[in-house]
C-alpha cells in the first residue's frame, strides 16, 4: 500500500512540476525582406533573448472583392516567397530559434484584410481554393521543416464570418499532413467570435486593445486598461481548454500610441519612446506570469538590425529604442 501511495505522490510531483515549467514563447515577427538571411541578421534576435520568430511570406490580392491570391513568384520579395521562407526557418533553426510560420495576405492599397469578402458564391468558391492552394503550399513547407506552429489565418474576420464550414474542412485538411500545432491570428476586436477555436491549438490574437486616451499613459494606466480585456481573454481561454498567443503585440514609439494601437499610417506625430516603453511593460507584466498564456510575438523585427527603428523612428519596431532592452531583460528572465 505504501508502495502505491509513493507512486502515486511521484506521479503527482511530476506532472505538478511539468505543468509550472512551462517555457514561454518569446517571439519576435521576423520581417520578410528581399535579401537571404545572413548570421549577422539573425545575432540580434538572439541577443533579445527571443526563442520564437515568427516568419511571414505573404500572398497578394488586388481588391477586397478580388478571389485570387498571387504568391510564390519571382516578382516578389525573397523573404516573402517559399524559397525564402525556407531560408529564413533553417537559419533560425541552427541558432536554437524555434518558429511560428504565418503565411499572410496583403491586399493591394493597404486595404484591411478583415473586409475581404465576395460579392457571388462563384468568387467565394474560387476563393476557398485559391487560399487553399496557399496555405497548403506552407502547410507542406512547415511539415518538412519540423517547424512548431501554422498560423492559418491572419485578420480574416469576414472571411471566417461567411464561410465557417469551408475553415472547419481546412483545419481538418492541413491535419492530414502537418502535425505541428496550428493558431489563427485574430484581430483584437474579433477574437470572440472566431468559432473554430476548440478545434486548433491556440487561441491567436492581434493584440491592439485600445487602453488609454493618453498621450503618455503610465505603466499602471495601461495595466489598469487591460483589466477587462485581460478577464474576456482569461475567460474565452478557460471556456475552451486553450492557451493564448498574442501572434502579434507591440506599440508605436509615439504620442497616444494606446489610444488606437493598431493604425499603421504614416504620420508625423512626435517621437514618443516613454509611451513604447511603458505600453511594452504593461503587456509583458501583465501576461506573461500568467499559466495560460502562452506567450508572443513583438511587431515587428526587421532583418537589418543595425539600421532599424532608432529613437527618430515613430513606428513599431523596439529595435534601437529602450523598449528592446525591456524586451531582452523581460526574455532573459521568463
């Protein structure tokens, strides 16, 4: 009997001890460029203490209403076709950087990939195989790399919206050839209606949340705008037995950077490295001591490391600016 009971406490230990050591994703959006990746390129991620990256090829679509995605072509950058998407996993792989690979769409104009939809059943059927024909190019590509983690999807929500059944045979399609583990990247403003959660392994979200209307909001300001974010993503995380990835987070360098933290339009708004800065320790105090989350991804890291970002620079990018070495000590320690 005593036998038994010894067995039964180690067993306990041990899965008490697995379950609290649980290595954080400590990612950064590995930027597609038109060059190879070089070891110079890949120095500065490891030197952040990243031990995820993720890596972006992208498809191109010439309207919103438009069914046809272009991709893998020689008019487009390296980085972001299969070739160089390739290039950029091993290269990362032989520095101990593990990886999320996340096939994007862009659409001609800037135009915000949430309202992509069709206006006929014909385009939505010509749609589903033409984004079919691209996500499973990757899907083969991150199954013969041993890459971790398919992001699915990026910001799709109208697509998702309209055509569920046609997302459900997907998942079950890339399932026949990747055994990895598979996200979808969900806008921040349209995670909760995403329906397919419980059938991939990770609740993915764009985390843009709006948290202060101020022009340099304390890191106190911003933890206390989370709250309520933070228990509706708590919540939907324990509703569906899934841990949560931010698959992308990161703030402008600039004034009310977390007032609209998604826009992307260039602006001459001044420079504003205290709001980078604090917004980049509210996030990472916030969340990642928390058992499910599972960690994220910083927008975005560009593969010229020595000339990117730097305290002149408005944008996203922590490279060369103090919230990169908040990045790095927040890495080293979690």
């Amino acid at each position: 009997m005593m036998k038994k009971l010894g067995l039964l406490f180690l067993c306990m230990f041990q899965f008490s001890c697995s379950s609290q050591i649980k290595e954080k994703i400590n990612g950064v959006s590995f930027v597609a460029s038109p060059e190879k990746a070089e070891q110079k390129n890949i120095d500065g991620v490891v030197k952040v203490n990243a031990n995820y990256a993720a890596v972006m090829p992208f498809g191109f679509i010439r309207t919103i209403n438009s069914p046809h995605i272009i991709f893998d072509t020689e008019k487009q950058w390296y980085g972001e076709t299969k070739k160089g998407a390739k290039q950029y996993i091993e290269l990362l792989q032989k520095n101990n950087i593990q990886v999320m690979l996340k096939p994007q769409i862009w659409i001609w104009g800037g135009e915000f990939t949430g309202t992509l939809q069709m206006k006929t059943e014909e385009d939505w059927v010509a749609l589903e195989k033409s984004y079919t024909n691209f996500i499973m190019a990757y899907a083969d590509l991150a199954q013969e790399t041993n890459t971790p983690i398919l992001c699915i999807g990026t910001e799709l929500e109208q697509f998702v919206k309209h055509r569920p059944k046609y997302w459900e045979e997907l998942i079950l399609e890339i399932k026949r050839i990747y055994k990895g583990k598979l996200t979808y990247a969900a806008n921040w403003d349209e995670y909760k209606r995403t329906p397919f959660w419980s059938t991939i392994d990770y609740i993915g979200i764009d985390a843009y949340f709006p948290l202060s209307d101020k022009k340099t909001p304390t890191v106190s300001e911003l933890k206390d705008g989370w709250l309520t974010h933070k228990q509706a993503i708590k919540e939907l995380s324990i509703t569906n037995n899934k841990p949560v990835l931010f698959t992308e987070y990161g703030y402008r360098s600039t004034d009310y950077n977390a007032k609209k933290p998604w826009a992307v339009d260039r602006h001459e708004n001044p420079v504003n490295l205290v709001a980078q800065s604090n917004a980049t320790k509210a996030i990472l105090e916030g969340f990642w001591k928390e058992d499910w989350f599972a960690g994220g991804f910083v927008w975005k890291w560009f593969i010229a490391k020595e000339t990117a970002g730097g305290e002149k620079d408005n944008r996203f990018t922590p490279q060369n600016k103090p919230a990169e070495n908040i990045i790095r000590e927040y890495y080293k320690e979690n």
